[in-house]
C-alpha cells in the first residue's frame, strides 16, 4: 500500500498497531530470555524436564500477570 493513500487517522491507526507489534514482540524477548535464563539449568535435550516445564510456566504466568499491573497502574 502506498502511504500517501492514507488519511491522518488511518496513518496514526496503522502506526499505533505498528507500536504495539513491536512492544509485544519486545515482551516477548524479555519474557523468553528471563525464563530461559531463570529455569534452564543445563543443556537442553530433546525434551524439557517436568521442572523445566513448570518453572517456565510459573515464570511466563508471573512475567504477563506482572506486565499487566505496570501498564494499569501507569495507565492510571
């Protein structure tokens, strides 16, 4: 699509959705590489550990849980 062919709202809608892929996918690499970091405790082989598994569950739920407090509360 060209750019010229937008209006201003349209332009500042597809430039909002732009910033908010890019937050996400920003969360998503810090999320990824603070679990990794925190509950890979060796190499890993063709499978995760049950506790490998758990811990990145409870890592990622905390991280997002986390996450969501920080945007309400500068929200506000």
């Amino acid at each position: 699509m060209d750019p010229s062919s937008f209006n201003a709202p349209e332009l500042q809608q597809l430039l909002n959705q732009e910033k908010e892929r890019a937050m996400i996918s920003e969360m998503i690499g810090k999320l990824t590489s603070a679990c990794w970091d925190k509950c890979m405790t060796g190499t890993p082989g063709s499978k995760l550990s049950s506790s490998e598994t758990n811990c990145l569950t409870n890592c990622a739920q905390r991280y997002m849980d986390m996450s969501l407090i920080i945007m309400k509360r500068l929200q506000q």
